[in-house]
C-alpha cells in the first residue's frame, strides 16, 4: 500500500512538471542574480526559392486532468502463446471395457493444455450430443498438463477430476458421439466427434 502511495505521489509531480513545462513556467527553487544581456541583433531569416515556408509552432494546451491509480498500473502483457484446451483423443476413453453403463469410472474423455498459459477452467462445460452436460469446479488446467473426466464417480485430482453422472447410462455413444468443450461465457474452446467402436 505505501509502495502504491508513493507511485501516486511521483506520478503527480511528474505530471505537474511536465505541465509548468509545457506552459514555459520558471520552475527554478533558487533565483539566480541576473547579469545585463547586451542586445545582439536578430538575423531575419531570408527565404530562399527551395526553402520550405516556416510554420506556426502550436501552442500547447494546458493539461487538466488528474493522473488516476488505474493510469499508473501497469497492464499485464500475456505471452505470445497463450492457454489453449483440446480434446486428447489418444488418451481419452469413450467405450469403457464391459457394459458403459456399469463402469463409468473407466469411461473418460481427456482435455490437454498444447498453451503456455495455464487454463483456468472453473465453470467450463462439457457436452455431448445429447445434451449431457458436466460443469467443471474450481479447476486449472497447467501447460503440457492433461486432465480426465471420469463419467463416474471418485476423488478429484490434478489430473482426473469425475463427473458422478446419475442415472442408468453412460455418457459417450459407443456408435459415435461429439465432444463439445465450453467456457465460463458459452464459447466454443474444443470440439472432437469419434466414429462408433
């Protein structure tokens, strides 16, 4: 805080400097004895039939408008490669061994993280077809890293984190189905459609 309080304190000086500048004010602490100038005569400038013709300088306008925190705080830059999600279908399992409906924990479909960023993926959705939808929790997903979500149920982790679907059926179609990858505001971040087993 008082590191904060010092940045607005040197912003504001700084600014009002640069304005008694602009404004040709003497800003001098001390007053020095001035000699006598001599006058020296001032050459009128001749133009020449190349010369360009001299323009008025502008005059500067005075500014009036104090420097805010929001304008002193530096804006993050992200690197070139940001966050980037998609499905990782060779790790991913959508016919689980045995009846799906039965073994949902070995029912899984596999997110990874290709970004530099980390993907905070709290409140993303997941859905197929259907319409099934599972919305993740508090959740981030690391570059490089890869997550599984179980259809089933169990202890979420770093890297598998479970949907506990209710009810009698599994979620991915052994005939085929979409993966569809959404974020917190509804935007389509991944989408994979496999062929059935």
């Amino acid at each position: 805080m008082y590191a904060i309080a010092v940045l607005v304190v040197l912003a504001v000086l700084v600014t009002v400097l640069d304005v008694a500048c602009m404004m040709g004010l003497d800003m001098r602490l001390a007053e020095v004895p001035k000699r006598a100038a001599t006058p020296v005569p001032t050459p009128t400038p001749r133009p020449s039939p190349s010369a360009t013709p001299l323009l008025p300088t502008p005059t500067p306008e005075p500014v009036t408008a104090t420097p805010t925190l929001a304008a002193l705080t530096p804006t993050p830059t992200l690197s070139a490669e940001s966050a980037k999600v998609v499905v990782d279908a060779g790790c991913s399992q959508f016919d689980a061994p045995g009846d799906d409906n039965y073994n949902k924990e070995n029912e899984w479909v596999c997110f990874a993280n290709v970004g530099g960023q980390p993907a905070d993926m709290t409140d993303w959705v997941l859905r197929d077809e259907q319409g099934w939808r599972y919305t993740f929790p508090a959740f981030s997903l690391g570059p490089g890293q890869t997550v599984r979500v179980h259809t089933g149920c169990g202890a979420n982790s770093a890297m598998d984190v479970y949907w506990c679907k209710g009810g009698a059926t599994a979620v991915w179609n052994n005939e085929g189905d979409t993966v569809f990858l959404l974020d917190a505001a509804g935007n389509l971040v991944a989408q994979y459609s496999y062929p059935g087993s």
